[in-house]
C-alpha cells in the first residue's frame, strides 16, 4: 500500500509524456499559479525533475517525472495503490482502493483516483462513467477522453451489463438466495443527511421522491458470526446495496453511516474515530468491493463482451477471508 503524507506540505507529481517546457507542464498539472509563482517556487526549489532540483525552464522529455512541493497545503493520507486492469481505445477499467476517493473532497484534491489517473497516464482529458464511495474498493470504468465520455455516458445502461459487489457482512442470513426490492429516499428528519431509507413508495417526508432499487443477494460463504455476499445491482440507486443489506438485518462490516444506528458516523464528524470504535465496527472502512464487471462494446447489433474481475481485495478484508477474528 502507497500512502503520501509529507512531513512539510504536500508534494504533487506527475510524468510528462510530450516535449513541454517544465514551467507550461507545471502550470497544467497545477493550474492554480502563474507563470511568475512557478518561477517562484522553482526558486525556493520546490520543483524536481527526475529527483534533481531544477530551477530553469528546461525542455521536458516524454518519461520525466515532475514533482512539486506545496507547502501550505496537505491532504489526507489514502492508499494510492490505483492500477490498470483493462482497456481499449477508449476505455479504462481501474482497481480502487479503499479508502481512495474517486474525485475531489473537501480533504483531498490531488489524492484522488482521477486526478492520480490523469497525472500518471497521457489521459489527461479522462473522465469518470461511475462512481464508487471513497470506502468502497473494486472496479471502475473511466473513459479514456471527451469524445469517449460523451459517447458512452449516452449508452451507459447498454455498456454496463451486469455489475457485481462483494460484501462481508454482520451475522448469517436465513437464507440462500434472496431478490430485494425495495423504495430508498433520503429522508427530511434523518440525523445524517446522507443516509438512504427503505420508505414506502408514496413517502411524504422524503427529500426526493423514492426510487425503486432492485439487488440479488446470494450467500457465498458463511464463517463464525459474519458472511460473504454476493451483491448484483439490476439498478443503481445511492448507497443501494449498503441500505438494503441494514435493512434485511446484515449491515456490511465497517459501515459507518449503516450499522451501530450511524453512531460512528456522527461521533467521526465531530472527532476521530478511537482504536476501540474501529474494533467495534470491524474494519476501518466498509468492506464492499466492485467485483465483478460485464460490458458490451460493441456499437451495432453484434456483441463484443468483456468481463472484468478485481479479486484485489483490501487488507481489511484478509482476516475475514481467512476465518480470522478481527
């Protein structure tokens, strides 16, 4: 696991992949400066290329690796370890870690899978198809360019064909297989404005009206007192599978906001979250992974189908997976 935490600031790198000055590559990768403030830090030596400190306006080559240091900002320590795990001319499927946020968050700007993504490939223009909660690992499918994203944004239901999580949740279902079918809206009075609830179809106090959220649940595997889960999505609604697995009485592990009533949530917005609050929830984050993808490429009538697998399961997940206590 690769986690950034500077001890003076935040340290912002990149690889350049075309003939570019040093001060225009700056300039793209942190678009807040001037040309005067990066010549500016360049003074201070806040600018490396290949680890040696540059205080010129050097010509990059394709395969440099530019940092720069931002000392009057810091970011939350995340796990960065993203990687490829399948692509086409237009497509990008990634593994998330957890707890890696997908884009931009009031703690992380640059520590994010998108912004990491775009730094570390030449797609600088990639845009998100979907989206993952920062605590949820797996699979995401970006695309790879502009003209991409505008044109499989529009076929998204017809790319994705079948989407499947894992979830390590509390207890032992009674049952096998299980096909929920439930209304979820986020409700007016609720403590944590976030937080989805099963509601009855025509519910009054909702914030918007309740959309219907369908998930197959199939019981994998079962251990002392927890359970593995297998979660395909037939829609997708916010926080569906977390929502519906605490409604039926099996709320993932690690879920803040979805069991032990969201106490942990509310405690964690006013302090951090102690060694015994961790241990009573389980994990440090919800363990739910994006296992599985199922796509149709193809434009026209044929089929080109691709299935994608993360088996890359956080570290929180392995003492479950052994049949470990936590």
């Amino acid at each position: 696991m690769s986690k950034t935490a500077p001890d003076k600031g935040f340290e912002l790198c990149w690889h350049e992949h075309q003939a570019i000055s040093l001060r225009a590559s700056v300039l793209l990768a942190y678009h807040h400066w001037s040309e005067d403030q990066v010549a500016a830090a360049q003074a201070l030596g806040a600018v490396c290329v290949n680890g040696v400190v540059e205080y010129g306006d050097i010509e990059l080559q394709p395969g440099d690796s530019i940092s720069l240091l931002l000392t009057d900002h810091q970011e939350e320590a995340v796990d960065t370890g993203w990687k490829i795990l399948w692509k086409n001319q237009e497509l990008t499927a990634v593994h998330k870690p957890a707890p890696l946020p997908v884009s931009r968050t009031t703690r992380n700007l640059f520590n994010t899978l998108i912004s990491l993504f775009r730094r570390a490939t030449t797609h600088k223009d990639t845009h998100l198809l979907h989206r993952l909660d920062a605590e949820t690992s797996g699979i995401i499918l970006l695309a790879n360019y502009a003209h991409a994203d505008k044109k499989w944004k529009k076929k998204l239901e017809r790319l994705i064909e079948r989407k499947v999580y894992h979830a390590l949740v509390y207890d032992v279902p009674d049952w096998q297989h299980y096909e929920c079918q439930t209304f979820l809206a986020e409700k007016t009075d609720s403590s944590i404005r976030s937080q989805m609830h099963v509601v009855a179809e025509d519910e009054a106090d909702t914030v918007k009206s309740p959309k219907l959220a369908t998930t197959r649940f199939r019981v994998l595997k079962t251990f002392n007192g927890y359970s593995l889960i297998e979660c395909e999505l037939l829609s997708g609604r916010k926080h569906q599978i977390r929502a519906q697995l605490a409604h039926l009485g099996y709320p993932i592990i690690g879920d803040k906001i979805y069991s032990h009533n969201g106490r942990f949530y509310l405690k964690r917005l006013q302090q951090d979250l102690s060694a015994d609050d961790y241990a009573q929830l389980g994990a440090e984050h919800h363990l739910l992974h994006a296992f599985e993808l199922q796509l149709n490429t193809a434009t026209g009538d044929h089929r080109d189908e691709v299935v994608i697998y993360d088996k890359d399961y956080p570290k929180a997940w392995l003492p479950y997976l052994q049949g470990a206590s936590f």
